[in-house]
C-alpha cells in the first residue's frame, strides 16, 4: 500500500491549518509608580486629580510603543507613595497612531492599600471601549469612595474595529507617558449618573480629560 499521496495530503493539510490559526496572544507587562505629591487639576473638573506615571524600574517617563491585537492582555501594576480617595478611576496608558480604531477590552481591577486588598463598592461601573488609545475606567461618580495605594489591572483586549464596526487586525500605540486620574466628589457635586453611563458608553474618562489637558497646555 503507497501511503505517499495520504501523506503528502496530511503535509499540505497541517500547513494550511498553521497558516489559518491565529498569532499567539502576547502580554505586556507594565510596573507603574507615581508620586502623589505631583498631582495636578486641568480646568474646569478641578476634583479630578491627574498624576503622571513612570516605569517604576528604570524611572523612565515614555512606554515604548507597543502593537495590540484582539486578545491580547496588558497587566499593569500602578503603585503610589501616598493612598487616593476616589470615586472615579481613569488610567491612561498609551495613545493610539491611529485614533479612529476603536478599542473594547475587558478589565478586572485589584486595589490595595497598605498592602490589603480593597473590595470595590459593587455600585461601580467599568469603562472599557476607547478610540484614542488604551484607557479603561471604574466607578460611579457618587458618594461611596475608595481609597487605594496600588492598582492592578488585567486589560484583555476583546475587539479592535474601524468606524465601520469592521475588525481591524492590529492596533499600534504610540510611546508615550501614562497617567492615572482620580475624582473625588467632596466639597464638590456628584457626576449625575446620567453623565457617567455616556462617558463610559463613549469610551473612558481618561480619553477625553486627556484632550482637556493637552488644550489647556497649548493655550
């Protein structure tokens, strides 16, 4: 019995099969720190305070740029030298070359201070879609805060489409330095929930406090 022709068949099969199957996801690693004593507002939501963050191993303030596709995970440790109060969370890690792509992921969230784990409050909510970057968000914009020292983010990438809802294959992030955003709402008003569900909808807070305060710095 010539068996050649079935093996020949199984040879070009497996190929076909290996040229068909998709790339291996990839995970990136970032170890954050910020130092509380820099934050900063950006007019006019002065009950947001914004730090710039920084590679806690090499100091070095600009991430290299990195390209992303759908199921991919970036796990980010974000550690500060003083705890945040807060309502709303935004972390911004990185910019997008190409900002009309939008980004969905799905992000689970570890806060801890003083080395103790933190629930948090189950009336929160998370914003995980953006089209300027990678941004992800949490909370509720109301009265219950938390308070936290350090920050672990698992982002899983889901979905990268165009304005057509089209998937796009990858996206490229731009080196640059991230940053994370925390509202407190004391001695201030409340975000109406309302305003909160149509930023999450849109895309994360962080996206759009980051435009404010590029055009603050131009002006």
């Amino acid at each position: 019995m010539n068996l050649r022709p079935h093996f020949s068949a199984a040879c070009g099969l497996a190929a076909f099969l290996a040229l068909c199957a998709p790339a291996s996801a990839n995970t990136f690693t970032f170890d954050l720190a910020g130092d509380t004593t820099t934050a900063y507002s950006v007019p006019p939501v002065l009950q947001y305070k914004w730090i710039d963050l920084h590679d806690a191993t090499s100091g070095s303030t600009t991430l290299p740029g990195i390209t992303l596709h759908a199921g991919d995970t970036v796990q980010t440790t974000v550690t500060l030298n003083h705890s945040m109060p807060f309502s709303i969370l935004d972390f911004f890690l990185q910019a997008a070359n190409d900002d009309s792509v939008t980004l969905t992921s799905d992000t689970t969230y570890t806060f801890s201070l003083g080395g103790a784990v933190v629930t948090e409050p189950g009336t929160w909510l998370h914003a995980n879609s953006t089209d300027a970057g990678l941004a992800v968000g949490t909370g509720s914009g109301g009265p219950d805060l938390l308070s936290a020292d350090k920050i672990i983010m698992n982002i899983a990438i889901t979905s990268l489409t165009d304005k057509f809802g089209n998937t796009v294959a990858s996206l490229e992030l731009a080196p640059g330095q991230p940053y994370i955003g925390f509202f407190n709402p004391v001695a201030s008003a409340p975000i109406p929930p309302t305003l909160w569900l149509m930023t999450t909808a849109l895309g994360g807070l962080g996206i759009f406090a980051r435009r404010r305060r590029k055009a603050a710095e131009a002006a």
